[in-house]
C-alpha cells in the first residue's frame, strides 16, 4: 500500500476525531456557566419574591414627574381581569426585549392587548417612540416612565421584567426575563396565559 495514502488516511482520521472533540467541548455548557447560569435563575426568582402581595404605587423609588402621569393616566376601573405589565428599559438587553415582543405576540391575540400595560424608560422621548414604533407598538398602552421606577430597577441593570396585577394594583406574580435561559421565558408564559386569562 502506498506510503502517501496511508499518512493521508491517519491525518483525516486525526482530524476527525480532533474535530469531534472540539464540537463535543464547545457544543455543551459548561459545569461552571451551568452553575452561574442556576445562580441568576435563582437570584432573579428570589428577587421577584419580594415583590409579590405587594401593592404598585407603595413600590415605586422615585416620585418623578414621569412615574406621577403613568398613574394619573392609569384607568383600573375600566380592567376585565388582571393587568399584565411589561417593563422595558433603554439599557436592558436588546436580544432579550426583542425575544419577550416576539413571544407576547405570539401569546396575545390582537383583541387582548387591552389588559397589557408597558412601561419603558428612555433618557430621550423620541427614542421612546423609536421604540414603540420599531416593536409596532404605538397602539397599544404603552408610557415612559423614570429608569428608578421601582427599587428593583437599581438592582437590574439589563433584564426585562413582567408583573400580574390584580384590580387594586397587588403584585400577582413578578418574573425577571434572562437573556441566558429563552427556555425559562417561555414556560412563563405559557404558564402566564394558561393560568390568567388576560
């Protein structure tokens, strides 16, 4: 057999099986990215927890002009049901932001965005409406408000967040998005809309 073929059949092999271990190596999280990954989901759960039975306006930070017109604005008498509020921010994760629009779209009929409250902070309030308008968002009841809405906010820096309200604004369930873990987004949702009928 010639000398030649045979180098040339173990260095495909070498590569192969060099190429198969980098994919395995590469291809599978971490122990460690796993773990920190466990330590956010928890950190944010944990975090949410604080929040709930708790009423909306006693948990806002800052009485800021903004935060003051979102609440004059606000109808409660007009609810059928719970609200579900979205809170965005102008330095949270636009990978994520993107992803939670999609999914709610996904989730809400046209006809249900009544009972769909967002909020978002924006320094400038022209890149607020760039953002409504870029997410088709306009039409829907979405306000800007102070980035120290509530004492969380100093806390999460980058991560959406989403609360049920029920009619007297008590906090129903608090969730805190991760741009680490679509997977756990979307089984809160699923079990957000499975359970409460927005």
């Amino acid at each position: 057999m010639n000398r030649k073929f045979i180098i040339s059949q173990i260095l495909i092999a070498v590569t192969v099986v060099v190429t198969f271990l980098a994919y395995k190596e590469y291809s599978q999280p971490k122990t460690e990215e796993k773990a920190s990954l466990n330590d956010t989901n928890k950190k944010y759960d944990d975090l949410g927890e604080v929040y709930l039975g708790k009423n909306l306006p006693e948990m806002v930070h800052d009485i800021h002009s903004l935060n003051e017109e979102f609440f004059n604005e606000l109808d409660t008498d007009s609810l059928q049901g719970p609200l579900f509020m979205i809170r965005f921010a102008e330095v949270h994760c636009s990978s994520c932001m993107i992803r939670d629009i999609n999914l709610l779209k996904d989730y809400i009929p046209k006809k249900s965005w009544d009972n769909i409250l967002m909020i978002a902070s924006y320094d400038n309030e022209d890149y607020f409406k760039l953002f409504a308008r870029m997410h088709d968002l306009e039409n829907q009841n979405i306000y800007r408000v102070d980035s120290h809405f509530l004492d969380v906010d100093k806390q999460l820096k980058d991560a959406p967040y989403y609360m049920i309200l029920d009619e007297d604004l008590e906090i129903k369930e608090f969730f805190i998005s991760s741009k680490f873990s679509d997977k756990r987004t979307e089984v809160f949702f699923e079990n957000l809309f499975n359970t409460y009928k927005i």
